[in-house]
C-alpha cells in the first residue's frame, strides 16, 4: 500500500490595511490636497537613461586600420 504523501498548502498573506482600495484613495486625495501633482507618461516611455553607446561584439583577430 503507498503512502500518501502531506502535502503543505503555502500560507495566505494577510492583506496589509495600509494597501487597500480605501486606504490608496485616501492617500491620493490627501496628496493632491496638499498640492502634489500626478504625471501621466505617455505609452513607450521609459526612464531608463542610456549611459554608454552600443556595445558590440567582436568575434576573431582585430583587423588593423
């Protein structure tokens, strides 16, 4: 007869009260109260800032120039 195996169910997270739906609209309006302003960035955006060229790979003996 084979035993059967105990399987361990991963544990439920418990929904922290500063991430609710009610808590994030409060927090918004109490930001754009005080004067802060929402930026909307425009699809195909990114933040990401290039700091160096292309890199390109070079495979076999350098030629000489």
């Amino acid at each position: 007869m084979a035993s059967a195996k105990s399987v361990k169910s991963k544990p439920v997270k418990e929904q922290n009260e500063d991430f609710t739906r009610g808590k994030i609209d409060d927090q918004v309006a109490a930001f754009l109260a005080s004067g802060g302003k929402i930026q909307q960035i425009p699809l195909g955006v990114s933040g990401q800032v290039a700091t160096s060229g292309p890199r390109h790979i070079t495979l076999g003996k350098r030629h000489a120039n």
